[in-house]
C-alpha cells in the first residue's frame, strides 16, 4: 500500500501485477517479480527494488521535485525516523488488529500491548503535526514518505474504531481522504477473494 499511495499521490504511471497472497501458487507468481520471494517489489530500468521502505527511498530519489522528504534537514530526519520505527516496529497493533478494509469493529478492545503500540503511535502524530505540520495537514504540513507509511494504521484505526484525540482525528481523517487512499480502500472492497485465517 505505502509505495502505492506515493506513486499515485505524486502521478507516476505504473503497471501494476496483482499476486494474491496464501494461496499455493502465491510464492512463485511473487518469486517471478521480486528476488526476496515478497511483496512489494519495483521493477523500474530492469531494476528489482523491493522493500517498501526501499522503494519510497528510491522514488525519493528518483523524482526529487515531489519533495517525499521534508526539505528542512530536521524535520526530514525526524520522518525517516518515524517512517522507519513504523517500518520495523508495531508488531503488537500488527497482530492483532489487522488490515481488513472490509471489516468494522468498532468495539474491539485492544489487547495492553496493542493499546501502548497505539499509543505511541498518537504521541508520534501529536509531536509531527506540533513541531512541524504548520504547512498543511499532514505530518510535515505537505505529503511525505511518512504519511504513506502511517496510512495502513488508518485504516485499522478506523476498522477497529480506535478513538483519537483532535488533533490525530482530523490527521486520520486526512490520509482516509487522500484520492490514492480512496481508491485502495475502494480496490480493496472490491476484489473477489478472501484471506481466511
């Protein structure tokens, strides 16, 4: 989702392979694309960059007047960071609340570990948007990497009824409103299959 968001949001053309997951064949469609056998990977000049951390970086670079990174040498160390805390971190909130776009459970109970993962998580939008989102409504006041990194914890904030002070409310409500994060979700609804589990 997060390359995706990036690629949309900024208007790169793209081609896009869609490789339904947990089936039997799922791990050799992927391995036909990406070396790691995982997704997501661009392939971009006979170039397989995988990892989406990775590929962000690598359209960052590739397409520097998009501005994915803040331009002030603080705040854009400040969202690498927090891009990479979310990259490697929240196994808890990963676990279990997962990614469901068709879902709604607007009682669900986060277990401890969940609620101190979301937890940080708000402290983390709060301090963003406190230091540094004066520009606009996003974390760095304009779109970044880091929003796309942040954007699938929307959408379980919102499958799970997460409740959120001001502040993150009105950023949630932002990303949930970006056209590329309308047209994912709205993809998602859409697609025939379901991942039992």
């Amino acid at each position: 989702m997060r390359p995706w968001i990036v690629m949309k949001h900024i208007g790169i053309e793209f081609e896009e392979v869609l490789i339904p997951l947990y089936r039997p064949q799922s791990k050799a469609e992927i391995l036909k694309h990406s070396p790691s056998g995982k997704v997501p990977t661009l392939i971009h000049r006979g170039a397989a960059i995988w990892d989406s951390l990775a590929i962000c970086e690598y359209l960052a670079e590739s397409f520097p007047n998009a501005h994915l990174w803040p331009q002030d040498r603080a705040a854009r160390a400040r969202a690498r960071s927090i891009s990479a805390e979310m990259h490697s971190g929240f196994q808890n909130l990963r676990q279990t609340m997962g990614m469901d776009l068709r879902a709604s459970h607007p009682d669900h109970k986060p277990t401890p570990e969940a609620a101190a993962d979301i937890e940080r998580i708000v402290a983390i939008w709060n301090g963003c948007r406190e230091e540094f989102g004066a520009g606009g409504e996003f974390l760095f006041g304009s779109f970044t990497i880091a929003d796309a990194m942040y954007a699938p914890v929307v959408t379980r904030f919102t499958t799970y009824g997460v409740k959120l002070d001001p502040v993150c409310d009105r950023y949630s409500r932002t990303i949930w409103a970006l056209p590329a994060t309308r047209e994912w979700r709205d993809a998602g609804i859409r697609e025939p299959w379901t991942i039992e589990f």
